[in-house]
C-alpha cells in the first residue's frame, strides 16, 4: 500500500509540474480550487497552535508567494485596477473593521476564523487571478476540466443516494462520522447545496464548450450533461435544482437566436410553472436526510420566513454596523421570544441565516451588505460586458456566458442557504470573478486597438464574420 501511495504521490507531482509550467498562475489556481474540494480538512487537517493547516491552504500558500515573486520579478501580468477592485477592498475593510470592533475572541474566535477562512483566502485568489495571464487554451483547458470534474462530481452524488458507498471517494463523504445531511448527494463539500453550485458550474462549463466541439464531442458533452443533470437531483436540494435549471436556461437564452429566444424561455417557464402546481406537495416534503422526515421537510420550507423576520428584527436595532461577524447566534436569542404578526420565531433559535444578503445585513449592516450586492453587480456587469464585446474571440464570449450562468445559480442558492459559510465556494466566486474583470480588461483593450466590424454576441458565439447574417447561421448551428 506505501509502494502504491508513493507512486501515486510521485505522478501526481509530475503531472502538477506539467500543469503549472502549461497554465501558469491560473492553473495554480484551479490546483487550489480542486484540492480546497476534494481534499480539504475533513480529508486532512493538522494544528499549528491556533492555525489549522489542510493541503489546499498550504497549496494557497505557496501559489500567493509564488505570485508575489512573479509580480517582483516582472513576470506576472500587471492590469490596471477596476472599480470592482475598489468596491471589493472597501467590502473587505468593513469586514475588518466589523471584527475589531466587536469581540472577536468571542466562541473560540470564530469571527477572526470567519475573516480569514471565509474571506482572507478567497481575496488571496482573486489577486492572483487577476495577475494571471489567460489564453484561449488555458480558458477552453480550464472549461473542459470543470466539465470532467463534474462527472465525478455526479457520479459521486449518485452513489451517495443509491448507498453505493464502494465507489465514492474520498471516503469521508458517507462517513458517519459527519452526519449532517447524509443520505443526499453532499459531495466532498458535505453540503448538498454546495454540491448543487458545483455540479452546475460544471454543467454550464459543459454547455459552453458545445460549439467548439466536433460530432463526437458533442455526443459525449450531451451524455455529460445527462449525468450531471442526474447528480444535481440527487442533491434533493431545491434551490440547486432551480439554480441549475435556471442557469441552462440563461445559456440557451443568450445562444441561440433572437427569434427563438424568447418563445423557448417561455415554454421552459410553462414547464416549470406546471411542474410546480402539480406536484407542490411532493417539492414541499419529501424524505431526504436519513435523519429527517418529510414533515421535518416542510418545516424547512416554513422556516425561511421566521428567519427573514429574525433578521429584520435584527436589522432595525443595528442597521448600519449590524451584531457583528460570526455574532448571529449569539445575538439572534434576545429576539426569540417575539411574535410579530403572529410568527413563532422561537423556531429559528438553532438555525443560522439561510440567506446570503440577510446575512450580511444583520452581521455587517446595511454598509457591508450593500458592498456585497455593488460588488457582485460590478462583476455580474463585467461578464455581460465581456459577452457583449463586438469582435472578440469566441473563446472569451463562451467564457462570460459560463461565469453569467454560475452567477445565476449561486444568487439562487444564496437565496435560500448562506453559502458564504462554505469556504470553497467563495473561492471558486472570488477567483472566476477576478478572471472576469481581467478578460474583459484585456479584451475590450484588444478590441479598441482594431478596427473591425462589430459583431453581436450570436454572431461571435457561432464564430461567423457576417453580423447580418446570425439568425441563420445561429440555426444551422441549432441543427448540427
């Protein structure tokens, strides 16, 4: 078993070296995001005093002093500084002054734990992100692998929910061990919500790729999409059915013709819209935890609103610096006791926020919230920029359909589960949006520097020359 591990250990290094020295900076990152996934601390974790040490961390580590010293030595790629850059540091100060003001030893000090894990490391990224030097290799390299890693991804979430525990790796998903959520596809986040944001950031990566894809491999992107579609069912979890639903339906949206874009969004809306009145009762409850029933379900259901009102509550006694981060729980209880318009808030005493927003607001106030939603704005509009430039390669328009959809599918689940407390998910977040503001500096910068005739997205998309003629070209892509 040593001989094996040390084997499998020395082609791992080879393969990393190859990785680094093709990808650069960028593929460094991707190295933290899958390692930060698969083999976090519950995988592997030691303490250093108070520092708990996990392979992605070191990895991170050793990633940002690398950069560092490329951004020393004039290696790295030096980008002007954006407004979202502004807006992000402005966020991050309030952060850091939330913490220093309130008492951050406070339960083991997990508002300094919070600051570093939940947004010190997911900035680390984005800066280095945003030194990276991207291709269109690196870009279609980095979309093929999240659309491979979703099909462990789906694989694994459907061997949770089938109780095939032999075929899941790392062991400790279906371990006992960690028992929260076991019985639904958790994945190595041991979150099914997480579990849903990856599998559809892997399903839109898959989607995108489509027209730069040959017949053969557009039959196996077809069949990686049935899998995956397959594994975020088996999350059970409803926003991340919606969220990945939703964010197909953006992608098909903005790729195919204008005259067939609003009548096919319409009729997925119908679907989903029948599918909801006929089968209510069974999305409300339904078994899917082995330790919860499905009354247990619909009182999941029932609870989002006894929260919103906690946290409203909450609000109007601190509006503008709020209790203060990794607070909530202790400074929830005080309100449990009210009844407004009849509401049995006692209900939310275990519970944390299930909301990204009302999070923020009750903990940073309406100044660290706001920041948030400007933030992500600024990023949401950089990636419907960079969709929008006329005459850029279709490899960077295929990149910001893929950031828009995985957008959409975590302000989705932020609407019903604070992912912000699932560390990688922010980092996948911090470091795909620091890409994003850096295509869209460079391409725009590109574009300026051309004189060519503009393009419109569908045009680019199908790769066509000829702005008058992307109705039909668009069509005869529909039907190869």
């Amino acid at each position: 078993m040593l001989a094996l591990l040390t084997l499998a250990a020395a082609t791992a290094l080879v393969w990393t070296a190859v990785l680094l020295r093709r990808g650069g900076l960028a593929a460094g990152c991707l190295l933290v995001l899958v390692a930060g996934v698969c083999f976090g601390p519950p995988f592997f974790h030691q303490s250093i005093g108070p520092l708990p040490i996990s392979l992605d961390r070191l990895i991170w580590a050793a990633l940002v002093a690398w950069c560092l010293m490329a951004r020393l030595a004039g290696a790295a790629c030096s980008r002007p500084l954006a407004r979202s850059d502004y807006v992000l540091a402005a966020f991050f100060l309030v952060i850091v002054v939330n913490v220093l003001a309130f008492d951050f030893r406070a339960g083991g000090g997990l508002p300094v734990s919070q600051l570093v894990f939940y947004h010190v490391l997911p900035l680390g990224l984005y800066w280095v992100a945003r030194q990276a030097r991207y291709s269109s290799r690196i870009v279609l390299g980095m979309l093929a692998g999240w659309a491979l890693f979703g099909v462990y991804l789906s694989l694994t979430a459907i061997a949770e929910t089938g109780g095939l525990d032999w075929l899941i790796y790392p062991k400790y998903i279906a371990s006992p061990e960690y028992p929260e959520f076991l019985g639904r596809a958790r994945g190595p986040l041991l979150n099914p919500s997480g579990s849903g944001i990856l599998q559809g950031l892997c399903l839109a990566a898959a989607a995108v790729l489509w027209p730069s894809a040959g017949r053969r491999g557009k039959l196996a992107l077809g069949g990686i999409c049935l899998v995956m579609l397959a594994g975020i069912y088996s999350t059970l979890t409803r926003s991340a059915w919606i969220g990945a639903g939703l964010a197909l339906i953006g992608v098909c949206a903005l790729a195919i013709p204008r005259r067939l874009r609003v009548p096919a969004v319409l009729g997925c809306l119908l679907v989903a819209v029948f599918a909801g009145a006929t089968q209510w009762e069974r999305l409300i409850s339904f078994k899917r935890d082995r330790a919860l029933t499905a009354e247990d379900v619909a009182d999941s259901a029932r609870l989002r609103p006894i929260l919103a009102m906690v946290a409203w509550e909450m609000f109007q006694d601190r509006p503008l610096a709020g209790c203060g981060l990794g607070h909530y729980m202790d400074a929830h209880t005080q309100y449990l006791n009210q009844r407004p318009w009849g509401m049995p808030l006692e209900k939310a005493g275990p519970f944390i926020q299930h909301n990204v927003v009302l999070a923020y607001l009750v903990e940073l106030g309406l100044v660290g919230a706001g920041l948030y939603i400007i933030v992500l704005s600024l990023w949401l509009r950089d990636a419907w920029r960079l969709w929008r430039t006329p005459d850029a390669p279709l490899w960077t328009g295929q990149y910001a359909l893929f950031y828009l959809a995985f957008l959409v599918n975590y302000l989705v689940n932020g609407m019903f589960h604070d992912v912000t407390l699932i560390p990688m998910v922010n980092m996948i977040v911090y470091f795909l949006a620091g890409m994003t503001v850096s295509l869209r500096q460079e391409t725009e910068a590109l574009v300026d520097g051309h004189s060519r005739a503009a393009l419109t997205p569908q045009s680019r998309w199908l790769g066509k020359r000829e702005a008058g003629n992307h109705n039909q070209a668009s069509g005869q892509w529909l039907r190869a």
